[in-house]
C-alpha cells in the first residue's frame, strides 16, 4: 500500500471514531462470515460498530484522537468497537457475544485516554451501565423528598383517621337510639283518680 492510501485509510479512521473517548480492541481471527455478519448484526442493534482496521492507520488514527496507547494493543488481526451509550454498553455486549463465539477475543480498550488491559476491560461489563446510574441517581436524589412529603402527610392522615373512626362510631350509636322503641307514658289519654 503506498504512503498516501495509508494516509487515506488513517484520516478516514479518524473522521468515524471523532467524538469518541472510548474504544475497545478486539481480535476476530478465526471467525467465519456468518458467525461475523451475526455478530455485527448483534452489535448494531445495540447501537455499537465493529471496525476492521490496518494496526498502523488505528494507531495513527487513534493517537490523533487522543486515544494513544492502543498500539500495544494493535497486534495482529483487529477490529475496533465503539458506540453504544458507553464503553460499559459496548463492553457487555462484547462480552455477550464472546460466550458465543469463542474466537472471540477481547484484547483491551482505551478508556478516556487511559489504556486497559483484557481483565479490566471485561471487569467493565460488571459495572451498571449509564442509564443504570441514571436511575440510581435519580432515585436517591427522590427518596428523601418521598420521605419528607410522607412525614408531612402522617399527622393530617392520623387526624383523618380518627375522625372518620368517631363518625362511624357515631352512625352506629344513632340508629340504635331511633329503633328502641320509646317508653310509653302510664295511661296516656286516661284520667288519673286520686
């Protein structure tokens, strides 16, 4: 390949993984066509792309980006995989696939600058995803205005409470006294002798 093609594959690189500060590299070799074309079709509904790159234009590429110590990693037959939500998102999934296809291998990633190896990499698919900390956030942020509204609430509820509880004993009480008949007077009507 010449120096300029070279350059051309390196600046083209480049323009797909711009924006990224995560990538992990992986190694596919060994893998057949439809074990691949399913495997891409995996990723791709989790939004992650998988790459096949010459290891010399990557590095290039990913030093440009800022993503530099990778080339240790560029070793033999690769591919990048980027995307998703976050690199945990991608991480996963690769991980999940990896059960499936043995040839799988993950060889490592560059995460934010920092250079992970296999073991961290895959420690990655352990850790909630982003959305996963959304919630956890936003559920802990929420519980103590849950539980200020509830302790405001409890007294007017305790008041509700016993005075429906003095109604009801009330409603029971007054038609006890409406069915009892009332005592009648000695003789009404009749004239009293002395």
């Amino acid at each position: 390949m010449s120096k300029r093609v070279k350059n051309l594959i390196a600046a083209e690189l480049q323009k797909r993984l711009a924006g990224l500060d995560s990538v992990v590299v992986v190694d596919y070799s060994g893998i057949n066509a439809n074990d691949t074309n399913r495997l891409r079709g995996g990723l791709r509904k989790k939004n992650v792309r998988l790459t096949v790159v010459p290891n010399a234009q990557a590095a290039k590429a990913l030093k440009a980006l800022g993503l530099s110590g990778a080339d240790t990693l560029l070793v033999g037959t690769n591919a990048l995989a980027y995307g998703g939500d976050s690199v945990v998102d991608v991480v996963k999934e690769l991980v999940a696939q990896a059960r499936d296809l043995e040839k799988l291998r993950i060889k490592g990633s560059v995460v934010e600058g920092r250079l992970f190896d296999r073991k961290a990499t895959e420690a990655l698919a352990d850790m909630p995803t982003r959305k996963e900390l959304r919630a956890t956030i936003l559920a802990q942020a929420l519980a103590p205005a849950g539980r200020l509204a509830g302790q405001i609430v409890a007294p007017g509820r305790r008041v509700a409470g016993l005075v429906q509880a003095v109604l009801q004993k009330k409603e029971k009480e007054t038609p006890a006294k409406d069915a009892a008949p009332e005592p009648a007077s000695p003789a009404a009507g009749v004239p009293e002798s002395n």
